[in-house]
C-alpha cells in the first residue's frame, strides 16, 4: 500500500503540472482571442466561416474531438479503457478557440477535461501502463482539468470520479485525483488564472426551506428540458443528409438569426451576465431559454466547447427568474440554481454540493445540498452525459436497466405499496371514466 500511494502521488503530481500549465495556455490563449474579436460590433458574423472550419479540423484530424468535450473522455473511458488519440489535445484547443472567438455558445471545461484527458493517455503510454492504470490517470486528467478551468480543486477531483457512472464513485481514484486536482489548481494560480469565487453571507432560516424544495423540483424540469433540446437539435443536425462541415455553415446561419432576435449577451461563454447576476443585478426573464437555444445549436451544428459553463449561465437566470417570482434573495437564489442545474443535467450532486462550498462560501452549503440532491433526482435517467453507466435506480417505481450506457436506458413507471401506489390509484381512479 505503501508503495502504491508513492506511486500515484508521484503521477499525479506529474500529470497536475503538465494538465495545469497546459490548461492555463488553453484560457490564456482563450482570452486573447476572444477579447480581439469583441473590439468589432459584428464579430458574430464569422460564426458560419468558423463552425465551418471547427467541423473541418475535426472530421479529418481528430474525429473524437467532436463534441462538447467530457462526454467523449466518459466514452473513451468506458469502451476504450482510457485510449485518447494524441491529435485530440491540439485539435480540441484549437476548435474551441475558434468556437468561442466567432460567438458560438459554449464553455471552456470540456476541452480542459478533454485536453487534460488526453495528455494524462500520452503519459500512460509513455510509462506503458497497463488499461487499468491508464484509466486511473486518465480520470486523474479529467479532475486536473476541471480544477485549472474554473479554480475548483476539491470539486474538480470528486467530478471526475463521479461523473463516470450515475450513483457510483471511484473511491479508488480519490487520492490521485485529489493531489492531480490540487496540483493542477496551484499551477493555474501561478500562471495567473483567476478562479471563480463570490462570497456570500446567507443566513439560514427554516421558513425558506419550502423554497428549497420547490427550486430543486424547477430547476431538475429546466435540466430535463435542455437535454431534450440537445437530443432533439442533435436529432435534426443528423437528420440532414449533406456534407457535415456545411452543417456547420448552416448553424452559423441559424446563430446569428437568434443573435439578431434576441442579444449579444447569450453568445460565447456569458460571462459578464453571469457575474452581474450573481452580484443581484436583473436579467430578462426569458434569458435561460435563449441560452438554452444558443448552446443547443451551436453543439449540434458543429461548434466546439464544453456545456458545463451554459449550464452556469442556464442555472444563474434560471435562479433569478425563481426568486423574482416568489420575491425571494436574488443572487442567493441565482447562485442555487447555478447548483441545481449542474447536478441534475450531469448527475453530480457531491461535485454540486462542494462546488457551492468552494465558489459562494460554506453559509450556502445546507440550501445547496438540499437544491442539488433534489435536482438530481427529478431530472430522471437524463444526462448531458449519455455515456455515462447508470449503476443505480433513482426510484424503486421505475423500471430501468442498470449497468448500462444512459442513452439506452428507458424507465417505466411501475406502482409500488406504499404512499406512491395510493397516489397513483386515487389518480387513476380519478380520471378512470365511470362505468355507471
């Protein structure tokens, strides 16, 4: 045990330095380029030339790029005991880059999850490690990346030993994703990466606990709803029997339509509404929607990036929206639907809930586990993630098949005893018609 502990700490650190100055070069060349291109009012003009040239690189230099990110790592992981191709790193970097300066909706985490997956594969092969701990050092990528991105280091370890199956964690990948996570954070620091942090000091009173409720129980409908939009976009994009790059000319097209119709404010990664609105200020009410629609084309259309930071902006408006109906604390209530929809869109809880801790402070952490575990489990057998393996039922009156890719599972709605099953009779001998 001794020496197994030495062993991976000595690769983990490793693998968090390189993750963490590569993840760094990543943001730092994000910044530029997408700080060039806001200097002109119409930049989001050249978002059909850019998904052109996304799908292009891609298709012919690194098919598995494809995507927003984490979801090809889960899938790589699970089918390929953690083989990335090398060309991936470079191609993801690149495509997202050119996503993100040309206006397309998406985020920064999945490429570092992806990048720093794909340099973990490059240094198990360099030490010839066998699947097993190949696949150990490629989630310790996923982790290092994550916590670079967006600061995160304790949440950024717990997502990638969580997100691979729904209802399981990889307790034998917790310490190396722990010292890869931390290191990697530490290293963004040095090269000048600000992590996201907004203290609040919230104090927790009993009365709002219904409120708790009923946010979880909003914010896992609006996950549900996204996912569809995804499936249903991704269904359409595929459905066109043309040349794929030119499908990326056509949700250029379609992106500058919505940009015309509704705001600059819902292109790229959304950054200055997310800050302001976590600062208290409003927001159109309507703005979780459109940014659904945004990221929902972009990544089907063949724009590259990751979803998790659409998923912040969808969560903070949806959040504020809530709070400004039932006149409640809007930037607490903006910050918990940031949690919510996180946990539920990409069945992460225990990321969600930590996350809370590490951006807004611990006094938001009880409404925050209470909104998350919620969340969770009204958004069903649905992910963001559908290669995810769901190794747990979310209801013991659902029928679904365990050990399974998420994409392939169908739930069926199956009465138990209990308080569930009188429920459901009395509904169903309401609405019977009489036989009188």
């Amino acid at each position: 045990m001794f020496f197994s502990v030495l062993k991976w700490t000595i690769l983990s650190i490793m693998a968090g330095l390189v993750i963490g100055t590569a993840t760094s070069f990543f943001i730092k060349i994000l910044e530029i380029s997408t700080g060039f291109t806001a200097k002109f009012q119409w930049y989001y003009l050249l978002m059909p030339l850019a998904f052109f040239i996304s799908v292009v690189l891609i298709k012919y230099l690194a098919p598995d790029a494809e995507g927003h990110g984490t979801e090809k790592v889960i899938e790589a992981i699970h089918k390929k005991s953690g083989n990335i191709e090398p060309a991936v790193v470079p191609v993801k970097l690149l495509a997202t880059v050119i996503t993100l300066a040309s206006g397309g909706s998406v985020g920064k985490e999945g490429p570092s999850a992806q990048i720093g997956a794909g340099i973990a594969s490059i240094m198990a092969n360099f030490f010839r490690m066998d699947n097993h701990d190949r696949k150990k050092l490629v989630i310790c990528g996923i982790s290092a990346g994550f916590a670079a991105v967006f600061g995160l280091p304790i949440s950024g370890a717990i997502f990638g030993i969580e997100i691979l199956f729904i209802g399981r964690i990889l307790y034998d990948v917790l310490l190396p994703s722990l010292i890869a996570g931390i290191t990697s954070y530490e290293v963004s620091l040095f090269w000048g990466i600000k992590p996201l942090r907004v203290a609040m000091d919230y104090p927790v009173v009993p009365t709002k606990f219904p409120y708790y409720f009923a946010a979880g129980l909003f914010f896992g409908l609006v996950s549900i709803a996204f996912i569809t939009l995804l499936k249903k976009m991704e269904k359409f994009s595929h459905g066109l029997n043309i040349w794929k790059p030119f499908k990326g000319i056509i949700g250029g097209i379609l992106m500058i339509g919505l940009t015309f119709i509704f705001s600059k404010q819902f292109l790229g990664l959304g950054s200055d509404p997310v800050v302001s609105t976590l600062n208290g200020s409003q927001i159109v009410w309507y703005s979780f929607l459109a940014k659904m629609v945004f990221t929902a084309v972009t990544l089907s259309f063949g724009g590259s990036g990751g979803i998790i930071t659409p998923l912040f902006f969808i969560g903070i408006t949806a959040g504020s929206m809530f709070a400004n109906i039932f006149h409640l604390n809007n930037q607490v209530f903006a910050a918990l639907g940031m949690i919510g929809i996180v946990a539920a869109s990409t069945n992460a809880p225990i990321t969600a809930i930590i996350m809370s801790a590490e951006i807004f402070g611990p006094t938001l952490l009880l409404p925050a586990a209470i909104v998350a575990t919620i969340s969770f489990l009204i958004n069903g057998h649905n992910s963001v993630y559908p290669s995810q393996i769901l190794a747990m039922k979310k209801s013991i009156s659902l029928d679904v098949e365990t050990d399974e890719e998420i994409r392939r599972v169908e739930s069926k709605f199956i009465p138990r005893k209990g308080l569930i099953y009188m429920i459901y009779n009395y509904i169903r001998k309401l609405f019977s018609p009489s036989k009188n």
